[in-house]
C-alpha cells in the first residue's frame, strides 16, 4: 500500500514537492528507509524489504555498437523508476 501511495500521490510533483511529500510521509509512517527520500526506494517482495533503485543498476551500460544514438535510453534511477511504474499500470 505505501509503495502505491508514494507514486499514486506523489508521482507528479517536482523536487520540493518530493522533499515536502517525503517529509509528510514519514511523520504518519516510520517504516520507510531513514536515508534519502521515499522515492529513492522499491519494495523487493522476495526480501519484503525497502530496496533502493541503484540496486536495480547494471555496473556499466554498454550499448550494443550498431544502436543508433537516437535509440539508446541510459538506465539511471530515474528511467527505472519510470518505467517500474508504468508497467505496473499497463500491466494492470
């Protein structure tokens, strides 16, 4: 459920927004993770834990050397998180 809050109320806003929904957030719940925001953090439902995204990151991305420049995504954070969400609500 807090993993759906987190996005379904807090997917739109910007940086401060974040940081206040972040703040306002842990002040009813203590059970997110002490360090950096709550968005920094998936649930990982084999260890029922809080995991941070960086976890999902390749040590290095690679392209394959024929892609073109215009087709590559970089996996960063933010690309994983995005596309975590949306495939949960396509795949719903």
């Amino acid at each position: 459920f807090l993993y759906s809050l987190i996005w379904a109320m807090g997917g739109t806003v910007d940086e401060a927004g974040r940081k206040a929904f972040d703040m306002h957030l842990r002040e009813l719940d203590a059970r997110y993770p002490s360090q950096d925001t709550v968005f920094e953090y998936f649930v990982d439902p084999k260890k029922k834990a809080w995991v941070p995204w960086e976890e999902k990151l390749g040590q290095t991305y690679r392209p394959a050397p024929d892609t073109p420049f215009f087709k590559m995504v970089v996996p960063t954070v933010d690309t994983l998180r995005t596309r975590a969400v949306l495939e949960t609500l396509v795949g719903s």
